[in-house]
C-alpha cells in the first residue's frame, strides 16, 4: 500500500507543469485572449469579413511535408543565441521587433526555466482567419506564411493571436543590425514599415535546402537559424510525416506539450517540460 502511494506521488511530482503554471504561461505570451474570441467569432469574424480567400483550405493538411518544431525546456539554458540568430538572419534589427523570445520563468513547484515562443504556426490559426485580404494563410506544409506585399497593416491579425507571436513595423527599418556579422547574415529582405511580422520557421532556408535535396532538421543551413545555433540541443527541427526525422524520433522519446491545445488551435511547436525542482 505504502508502495502505491509512493508511486503516485512520484507520478504528480513528474508533472512539473501544473495547470496554473500553463495558464501563467499562456497569459505571459498572449494579451489578448479575450479579444481573440470577439475577433474569432465577432463581426471581425472571417464569415463576417469580405476578404480574399485562398482557393485552397488553408486548414486542410495537405503537403508531402509537416513541419514541427520541439523546444525542451529543461535543456534551455536561456543563453539568448537564438534570438541573436533569428534576429540576424531574418534581418530584424529593432529588439521590439523580435519574432523569437525567451524570457524566465518559474513554475509552481519553485522550478526557475527559460520559456520560449517563437510563432506556434497553429494548422487551425486565428491569424488567418481574421485576415481580410489573405495576407497570411497556412501552407500544405503546416508553416503560416506571410506576404507582406498584401499586408495593409490593419493588424487584425496581431490582435487575433493568442500568443502574442506578431508584431507591428511601426517604423521605416533603417540602419545596420547589431547582430551582423556575428549571428549570421541576412537570408531575406526587411520588411517596410506598416506591415505584421513574425517567425517564418526559416522557410526560405527550408523551400531553397529542398530543392537542393537537403533536411531541413538535419543539414544545418537548411534548419532554422534558432535550431541551428542552439550550443545544448534544446531546440529540435523536422517533418513529422517522416518517422525517421529529429523531431519524429524526439517526439517518440519524451513527454510532450503544446501551449493551450484546449484552444484548439493546434501549434506545431512541441515543449518538454523544465527540470526537478530546486532541493
């Protein structure tokens, strides 16, 4: 009997990300949940909106490829390389501009982490819902594209995230970018002032390494940039429709979770939970 008990309080104990500790999560990354809903499903709604439609489901998953993403938090050691990375690579030069954050955390049971949100690329994403003129759509691949040249910056979009994952270009992006060479050099071109930005998981790197028959998730140029510089594997890369990828293999070897799945959005960005408490 002693055993049993012993047993299940060993069971919750494992759980280190409690219920509240998840909400807290959430409620860091997101500032407009409620907000959301009146988007979502309001007079802002996409049956409400007259917009562009794309003329295929953006919901429907269709492509050879899905692109997932895993960040193990018991691994991040919150050295801000790949911020750094993102930033260079993708040209972002302004600090409020950046589309990958890491910030600290600590969870109920006292363990200190660093939590990370690049954009969830959500399959069910309220972004592209809420778009009026189909600026952002998800693609066959599972990756929610941008075209900025679309973009009018009515930023329903950013309203409608519920991770806090886009951000406005407020102003005419000028100058050099600090993080230049070191970090890595430019792959794409900024964007003009007035448009939504985000994370692309690199998806010029994975549309140009597949038609070179490279990776993605294995061949470091066609990974990206956050995956790629990580120096303690703590963040991991790849198709899931490929039983054999990093991402399938790391997802068949540890527990995982995604942010607010009861949303329903379904994010492709997988977490593992933060290490044992502090004795």
């Amino acid at each position: 009997m002693a055993d049993k008990s012993k047993s299940s309080k060993n069971k919750q104990s494992s759980n280190l990300l409690t219920r509240r500790d998840l909400l807290k999560i959430a409620g860091a990354t997101a500032t407009a949940v409620v907000v959301t809903e009146v988007v979502t499903s309001g007079p802002l709604s996409a049956e409400a909106i007259q917009g562009i439609r794309r003329e295929a489901d953006p919901h429907h998953v269709s492509g050879e490829h899905q692109w997932h993403m895993a960040i193990d938090l018991s691994k991040c050691i919150g050295c801000n390389y790949c911020v750094r990375a993102c930033q260079a690579v993708n040209d972002v030069p302004d600090n409020d501009m950046r589309w990958n954050v890491v910030f600290p955390e600590r969870t109920e049971m006292g363990v200190d982490f660093y939590m990370n949100r690049p954009c969830l690329h959500c399959q069910d994403a309220p972004c592209v819902r809420v778009c009026p003129v189909g600026a952002t759509w998800v693609r066959p691949d599972g990756i929610v594209a941008m075209d900025y040249d679309r973009c009018i910056g009515c930023r329903y979009c950013q309203i409608a995230c519920p991770y806090d994952a886009r951000r406005f270009n407020w102003k005419t992006p000028e100058g050099e970018n600090p993080y230049q060479p070191q970090w890595g050099n430019p792959e794409v071109e900024r964007r003009a002032r007035g448009v939504v930005e985000k994370c692309t998981f690199c998806v010029h790197r994975i549309d140009r390494a597949l038609e070179l028959g490279l990776t993605p998730g294995v061949d470091r140029k066609a990974t990206p940039a956050c995956v790629e510089v990580c120096p303690v594997g703590a963040r991991v890369f790849g198709d899931i429709r490929d039983v054999n990828s990093p991402i399938s293999v790391f997802l068949r070897e540890n527990t995982t979770f995604r942010l607010r799945e009861e949303w329903g959005t379904q994010p492709k960005v997988h977490y593992v939970n933060p290490g044992r408490e502090r004795g």
